[in-house]
C-alpha cells in the first residue's frame, strides 16, 4: 500500500468522523416509562411514554421513532389464471420492523424535508426494507411495499400518523406510545432527534425488551425446547379431555 | 374476558373460543367429521397466524372426536374392527401422501393442484349424496317400498372375504383397506382430515349403515387427527395449547350434543345434511378461488 493511498483513507477518515459530529452534535438525553414488558395471560397491550430535555435554548421540533424487532416477511400476489384466483408471485422482506411508530412535534414534512426523513428513517416510507430472492413476475416492487405497511397497520402494528410531542415546560417534551395485544416480543429501539431549522441538530436513543413471562413464558420455552414432549402433552390433553367429557354426560 | 395466546402471540376473548368450539363440535358428533373446514378459517378470521390455526385445530379435533366417539360407542355405533382396518391402511397411505405432496411442491404449483382436486371432489360427493338422500326421502314420504340394506355390484365380488358383523356386512377387506389408503393419501396432500371423503365412501362404497359411520369415522379421525397434533408441534411448533384448550373445552361438551341429535335423525335425514354442508364448503372454496379477492395481496410471516 503506498503512501499517497494511506493519506486518502485517513483523510476519508478524518471526513467521516467530522460529519458524524455535526450529525450528533449533542446528544439528547431520553428515557422510556418501561424498560421491560411483561406478557402475561391476561395481557391486553400496553402504552409506554418516551421523555426527554431538549438541548440548548433555541427549542425547536422533535421527531420521535420506536422500532420494534426484525422479522422476515412474505407478501404474496394473487393473479387470475384460467379464471382463478392464485397466488402467483412474491416478495420476500428480510428486515420488516415487527413494530413502527414515529412521535411529533408537528407536521412531518414540515420539520424536516424528504431527503432528511429518508436519512434519518422517519416516516412510514423510509423504513429501508430490504428484499431477498423472490420472483417479481407483473407488477413492481413499490406495490408489494406498500401492501405490506398497509396489513401491517391494519394489525395495529404500524401507525400511518404520527402520535404528537407535547412540551412540558421550556425543555421538557413527552409522547405517548400504544402497544397492541399482538406486539412481537423482543427489542424495541427508539431514536429521538431534535431538529432546528430542518437540521436535526442533537440525538438520543433509548431501548425496551418485550417478553412473555409467567405462563406464556413456560408453555412458548417448553414448545421450542423439547417440542415432541409437548406434542405428546397437547395429545394427551384431548385424550383426557374427550373422555372426561364423555363421563361427565354419562351421568345426566 | 381476554387471554392472551403463546404461541399465537396474541389475545382474544375466552367466550368466543368457546362458542366456536361448541359450534364445531357440534357438527362433529352428529356427522363424523374433525370440523377443520370449519375451524380453520374461524381461526384466520379472528387473526390467528394459519399455520398456528392448522396445528392447534388438529388438537382440538383429536379432543372433540375422542369425546364423539365415546358417545357413539355407549350407543353401540361403531366398527371397530372396520376401524382398525381403515386406521392401519390410512396410516399407510399418508406416508405415501408426504412423499407424494414433496414431489409436488418440488415440481411447484401445488396449492393450485390442492385448491382444485378439493373443490372438485367436494362438488361431486355434495351433488351425489344430496340427490340420493333426497330422493329417499322423497320414497319415504309417498310410502313406498322399503329399499334394499345396500346395493350390490363389483366391489362385492372380490376376494379376501371378511365379516364385519357391526356393519352387517360380508365383503372383501381390500375394500376398506383401499379405501383407507386412499384417504390417508388425500388428508397428507390436502392438509384435511378426510372425514368429507370418508363418510361418503363407507356410506356408498361400502354400504355401511349411516348411523354406524358417524362413530367410525370419529375413530378413524382420532388417530389421524393426534398424528398430525404431534408431526405439527415436532417439526414446526406451530401448537398453541393454550388454543387448544380453550377450544376443546367447548368442542368435547358440543360433539356429546351433536351425537345426541345425529342419532335422533333417520340416516337419510342425516346424509342431506352433510351433503348441503359439502355443498356450501365446495362452494365457499369455488367463491374465494373464482371471486375477485378484495385485497389481491396477502403477508405472512416467512419461514426460510
């Protein structure tokens, strides 16, 4: 390697390392009301409120972004042949967020311009889904997306609008978060970010861990750790079950 | 009251599981068969994932047939010895069912096959079995002459005669064991219990009385439906048992209510429901293959 390559990479380096510190100049303190949600049998959902300060005296908006787990999701398209309807081709997405929500302080498009909302991963069209094989036989690639969000909403997991910041004070800011009954377990991210002047101008992240507990934690860890045993158990409960049923009717 | 489901990751209202299982036991102690046509897309419908639906509901089938069966057999309705037949043979066919189901899905286009064979054979037994129970009803009515236990013709003039004495009949075992092969073929490619295909065919192939296939067939669907119970939560854990019983709860007390009202029915009465039952499954099938879908689209969870 010569010299003059050596002094190119430390310059893209030091390049580097100059943009992200004006990206984050400061950091934004936040914190979440949980940091932890049980799934117990009688869990119905949950509502989780992000806080924070804001930096500096100058105020500004903030924009909010809770992510929950990856999971890798098929959309299939259904096409007529020979007069009936069958799924014909898919797409395949390697890393939809299994929950998405954006936070606030007013009109998206307002606070920041497309270019920072895709940069920044704000909105429901700059998720970044990354697709994998998959034969994309008629219709384009931006239809599967969007069929996607739009089940993923109907679910309940996405959120087509965003859940307003609301200010506390000159620099404190809250925004409530609702989590569904059916909230993928694992670990949601949040990236908060203050924006001034359509720039975003300090950053903070904060995180919570989803899990099933108690029961519901016993029966999931006991049907992926030994699965035939429970294959057994669950047959042996109908056995049981069937015949009870049949004694107890015996009698009246 | 709301309970949240583990495996199906999920939470629903107790009472509604409940009445669908009562509802779909129901129809499986009065007419011999597992009720996943039924249950199934109940399941989908309230948002469970399908494949957590197909697992969980062959538990709750194996519950409500145990329970059918029992009934049944207080009753003195069953075959048992035609039962062990059918189950040993069905076992048979299923294995050759897996195989035949991969080479399918290797050469792709397998739901295709699937969707159309169903609806094609449903449509057929359907419309057969409602115009011959109908017309004796029709016969029944006018008064006239009674008709003959079962018809005789090819099948009867095999070898390898055996006594059924249950059925009161005196045929050839490759009968029932073809029978049940075919079957055991049919549920593993189709992902169905095969109690629409069964029915019928003790009914006219065999020439079994209908009040004695009913409890035949919920023993033949036992063992079926616990086979595929234990292959779903072994290879795929896909069993919420959870689901399960909260749905069996309901189907074990609905199937011992279905049997009490099926054995009230005369056998024809009992054959012209099932056929119209065939009749609006087939064509719920035919409707949603044929119909334009109001969401072209469908996601699921991918399983590389």
């Amino acid at each position: 390697m010569g010299a003059s390559n050596r002094s190119k990479i430390t310059s893209a380096l030091l390049c580097i390392c100059a943009m992200s510190a004006s990206a984050f100049a400061e950091s934004l303190e936040v914190d979440l009301s949980h940091h932890s949600i049980g799934i117990h049998s009688s869990f119905t959902g949950a509502e989780v409120l992000l806080f924070g300060t804001m930096q500096g005296p100058g105020g500004g908006e903030i924009v909010a972004v809770l992510r929950g787990p990856n999971q890798p999701v098929v959309v299939r398209r259904k096409a007529r042949t020979a007069g009936f309807w069958l799924n014909r081709s898919e797409v395949v997405f390697e890393t939809a967020p299994g929950y998405y929500a954006v936070g606030a302080s007013g009109p998206l498009d307002t606070i920041l311009d497309a270019r920072q909302r895709a940069a920044n991963r704000i909105g429901l069209n700059n998720i970044k889904l990354v697709s994998v094989g998959g034969a994309t036989r008629g219709g384009g690639f931006a239809e599967y997306y969007e069929a996607l969000l739009r089940h993923k909403v109907d679910q309940g997991l996405y959120f087509p609008e965003p859940s307003e910041v609301q200010f506390i004070g000159t620099n404190l800011f809250r925004v409530r978060f609702d989590f569904p009954s059916n909230v993928p377990p694992g670990t949601y991210q949040a990236a908060v970010h203050q924006v001034s002047d359509g720039r975003v101008i300090a950053s903070g992240a904060a995180s919570l861990v989803v899990r099933k507990i108690g029961i519901e934690a016993r029966i999931y860890r006991t049907a992926h750790d030994s699965p035939w045993l429970y294959g057994i158990l669950a047959v042996v409960l109908a056995l049981m079950a069937g015949w009870l049923a049949s004694a107890i009717f015996r009698r009246t | 009251m709301e309970i949240y489901l583990p495996i199906a990751e999920m939470s629903v209202s107790i009472v509604l599981l409940l009445g669908m299982g009562v509802g779909v036991g129901f129809l499986s102690g009065m007419f011999g068969v597992g009720g996943g046509f039924l249950m199934t897309p109940l399941l989908i419908f309230i948002g469970v994932p399908p494949p957590v639906a197909v697992a969980t509901e062959a538990n709750q089938i194996t519950a409500a047939s145990v329970s059918g069966f029992l009934a049944h057999w207080r009753r003195g309705n069953v075959d048992l010895k035609m039962g062990f037949v059918l189950v040993v043979f069905g076992a048979i066919g299923s294995v050759l069912g897996v195989w035949l189901f991969r080479k399918l899905r290797s050469a792709g286009q397998v739901d295709e096959f699937i969707s159309l064979t169903f609806v094609l054979f449903l449509g057929v037994i359907g419309t057969l079995m409602a115009l011959e129970s109908g017309r004796s009803i029709l016969r029944r009515r006018r008064g006239g002459r009674r008709e003959r236990m079962h018809a005789h013709y090819w099948v009867h003039g095999l070898p390898y005669k055996m006594r059924f004495r249950k059925s009161k009949l005196y045929i050839s075992a490759l009968v029932p064991a073809g029978i049940g092969f075919c079957v055991g073929v049919m549920s593993a490619t189709m992902g169905v219990g095969g109690g629409f295909i069964l029915i019928p065919a003790m009914i006219y192939i065999l020439g079994m009385p209908t009040a004695m296939v009913v409890g035949t067939s919920l023993f033949q669907i036992i063992f079926v439906a616990a086979n595929s119970t234990l292959l779903h939560a072994g290879s795929n854990q896909t069993v919420d048992i959870l689901l399960a019983l909260i749905l069996l709860l309901g189907a074990v007390v609905g199937a011992q209510f279905g049997t009490r009202i099926g054995t009230r029915l005369r056998g024809e009465e009992l054959r012209i429901l099932l056929a119209l039952l065939v009749i609006a499954v087939c064509a719920k099938l035919a409707h949603d293959l044929l119909a334009t879908p109001v969401d072209i689209y469908s996601t699921a969870p991918f399983i590389g």
